[in-house]
C-alpha cells in the first residue's frame, strides 16, 4: 500500500469539519443488477460505521419492482447492529414507504422530489408540484412523529432530457421543502454536468433568497471528473454537508448517462490535505471498499482506493 495519508496544507476560507452523509449502502447499491445478501450489507453498513462514518444512509423503503436490489429493507433495518454516535436514516419516496419505515422504528428519513417536469414524470410518476404535494403530507406527518427528514432535490444542474436547469426553478423546490418542514436539502448533480461555477451561481442564488448554506448539502455525481472541484466549490460557498459512497460505488437508475456517485475516499483525500476534519479512517475506509468490491467482483471505481491498494 502506498503512503495512507496525504500532507496537510489548509486553504483559506474551508470550514474546520465536514459531515460525511454516507450514501453507499442506498445509492452506492441500488443500481447493482445482482442481488447483494442482507447480511453482506448489513456487514457493509457497520463496517463504515466503525471506520468513523457518523451518517449512513441505510436502504430506501422503496416498491421492490421499482428497486429489486432494496426489497431487504425491513430485514435489513431491523437488523443493524446500532452504533453510539451513528445516524442510521432512510429514503421513503412516498407515503407507504413512510409508514414501512415508521413501523421498523426508523427516526431519520429523506424524501426526494424533481427540479424538472421531466424527470419527475419518469421517475415520480408525477409532475413535479403533485410530488411536492405528496412529500409535503409525508413530512408533515414525520415531523410531527419527532423524525429528522433531508430533503433530496435531483437534477438540480441539468437535465438528461431537459437540458440546462434554471437555478431559480431548483431555489423554488428547496424553499418548497424547506417550508414543508425539511431540516435539511440535498442538491443532486444527477447526471455529473455541473463545474464549480455553476454550483456557486446555485448555492448564491439560494442565498439570495434566504437559504442559510447550513440547511444544504451537495450530492455529485463524477460523470465528468468534476465532483470534487465541485465539492470544494461548495465547501467555499459555506456548504459543510457532503453526499458520498463508500469506493465510488453508484449511479442514478432512472436516469442512464448518470455514473457513479463522488467515492468518499477520494473526498477523504482531499479534506485530510486541506486539513479539514471528517473523523473518517481513511484506510479502515479504503478496506471496507476493498471488501466490497470483492463481494461484487470487481474494483472500486475510487481513485483514492485503487492508489492505496497498488501493490
């Protein structure tokens, strides 16, 4: 194995530390056409959690057609092994997803809506205000359950279909959830296409509009090996909560020029140079990436894990 961590040379104008909102488990597996056993992901989540991930999205209480790979989750759930300190939530992409997640005892979820027509009627079923509607009698109903609920907001910077997305049209969904009772929204780069400028000219205009960047998150996607310029974009526009999976594992299934999601290692590389706090293990990860990778027979797109396992 190589040298295990990077030299540290802080920058100007980051933050001290940066929550690591762990997606692997949910969106890292959920495009995986072979069905990975409950207990390899159960495995996968603890191991994560052990590596010092504080935040590990766990599975989406989804309809098993839609997302064969997810059809575990009330096993899987209800039988994680529960760390101190570790936030467990879940994704629930409607009302009966809610209450399935509700009766396995979660106490964090995520909804998720479209910044585009489009995608919402492929994905959502719906046109992007009937989605709204709907997310917003879940979270009414979560919250008043004393629930924690993210907000996702996909496509926020362009659209398969669509092409380019206004910022104003994704400032009106954040601010829809955030209304709905949302503590926090996560801007998706669902297909890769942003560059730092562009997510500057969002997180701006969100500000502009009274969006304090602590309520936000950012969620890349590395189509075009932008992910981590546009990670520390955000990070210099004030955003401390960053979306990542474990080995780069990941993709969006309903949108197919969609890669794979920005791999938490490499995002660990960058934030241990900066000198910026995660309490992330960075080789305790890099192991649990490699075991992973085993179980679904191949490597880990990360960077950062196939430099730190060269011979």
């Amino acid at each position: 194995m190589s040298a295990a961590l990077p030299q540290v040379f802080p920058h100007a104008g980051l933050p001290a530390r940066v929550t690591v909102y762990e997606v692997g488990a949910r969106d890292g597996l959920q495009n995986e056409k072979a069905t990975v056993p409950t207990a390899v992901k159960a495995q996968f989540i603890d191991r994560l959690a052990e590596a010092g991930a504080t935040v590990v999205e766990a599975t989406s209480f989804v309809h098993p057609k839609w997302v064969p790979q997810l059809a575990d989750a009330e096993d899987l759930f209800t039988g994680l092994r529960r760390r101190d300190g570790v936030r467990y939530p879940v994704l629930v992409p409607n009302p009966r997803g809610y209450e399935r997640a509700l009766a396995c005892g979660a106490r964090e979820i995520a909804v998720f809506a479209s910044a585009t027509e489009t995608f919402a009627r492929r994905n959502l079923n719906t046109s992007v205000e009937g989605a709204l509607a709907e997310i917003e009698a879940v979270v009414a109903r979560a919250r008043a359950a004393g629930l924690w609920v993210r907000g996702y907001v996909s496509m926020c910077f362009g659209d398969p279909w669509q092409g380019p997305v206004d910022p104003a049209a994704v400032a009106a969904v954040v601010e829809r959830l955030l209304s709905a009772g949302c503590q926090e929204i996560s801007l998706g780069d669902t297909i890769g296409t942003a560059t730092p400028g562009h997510v500057r000219a969002l997180i701006d205009t969100l500000g502009s509009r009274g969006v304090d960047p602590a309520r936000l998150a950012v969620h890349f996607h590395d189509t075009y090996g932008q992910a981590l310029a546009n990670t520390l974009a955000a990070l210099l526009a004030g955003i401390t909560t960053v979306d990542a999976s474990a080995g780069g594992l990941g993709g969006c299934p309903f949108a197919k020029s969609a890669t794979g999601n920005l791999a938490t290692e490499d995002l660990v590389w960058m934030l241990d140079g900066l000198g910026v706090y995660t309490g992330i293990d960075l080789p305790a990860l890099v192991e649990t990436s490699r075991w992973m990778a085993g179980h679904l027979g191949r490597p880990a797109p990360s960077r950062a894990v196939q430099a730190l396992t060269k011979d």
